[in-house]
C-alpha cells in the first residue's frame, strides 16, 4: 500500500510481498552502450529496468502497450497511472528505430528493456551550448 520508506513516499507495488518472505524489494536501471557486432554496425544504447515487484501474468501481456489499460485495475486505483506511459514509451523508441521489450514472471518480477541505436551528432552539426544568461 501506501506510506514506509523515508520521505513518505508510496511503497512501490509488490514490496510488502517483498518484505513478508524477508526480501529487499528493488527497481534496478541499468544503461550501457554496445558496439556494433562488425564494422560499419552502429552502436546501440540499452536500457534495462528490472525488479522483483508482482510481476505480470502471461495471459495479461498484450494488455501491457494498449493505451489507457491498466494490467491490475485494483492496483491503478490505488496507485494511480493512466496506461499511457508504456505505449508512450514504445511508440518513441520505435520512432528511434529501436525496440522495447519485456520479460516477467508473477511473484518474481519484470525486466523492461530498450534498444535503439545511437547515433552520434558529427561535431559540426552539433547544436550550440548556450552561454551564460544575459
């Protein structure tokens, strides 16, 4: 539910759980660039966001990127959230030429991943920093 941690900020989902079998619940970023497999190939960027929260059901995976569906509609009310920010999220990285994709299993957790490649600006078309305020 609500309330526990420092600051007094919600307790994230699937952390009392957690907490019952003795477990630290986490949310773990991960973000690293990887060279492209052979020359020519460009790098990528990738991004993983991992926890040990509830996880998500199989049957319930393609309600995941459809807009304005919550996975657990008991836990949206008491949590909040619209179901915008996955399909968000989805449609700018394939905007980018990348994917996002996802692995989770209940009462273990999900891992969220996105992979786009990266470009790099060449230092002339690069856009200028701006100075101090006059």
């Amino acid at each position: 539910g609500s309330g526990g941690g420092s600051g007094g900020g919600k307790t994230p989902w699937g952390a009392e759980a957690a907490e019952e079998e003795g477990v630290e619940s986490y949310v773990r970023v991960t973000v690293r660039v990887v060279p492209g497999a052979r020359p020519g190939d460009g790098d990528v960027i990738e991004v993983k966001v991992e926890d040990n929260g509830l996880g998500i059901a199989q049957d319930k995976f393609d309600l995941l990127f459809q807009p304005f569906t919550q996975v657990e509609s008991h836990l949206a009310r008491v949590h909040g959230g619209s179901g915008l920010g996955l399909v968000l999220c989805k449609g700018l990285v394939e905007g980018m030429g990348g994917t996002l994709t996802f692995t989770s299993v209940v009462g273990r957790g999900s891992c969220f991943e996105i992979r786009a490649p990266l470009a790099l600006c060449p230092p002339d078309e690069a856009p200028a920093t701006p100075g101090p305020p006059s």
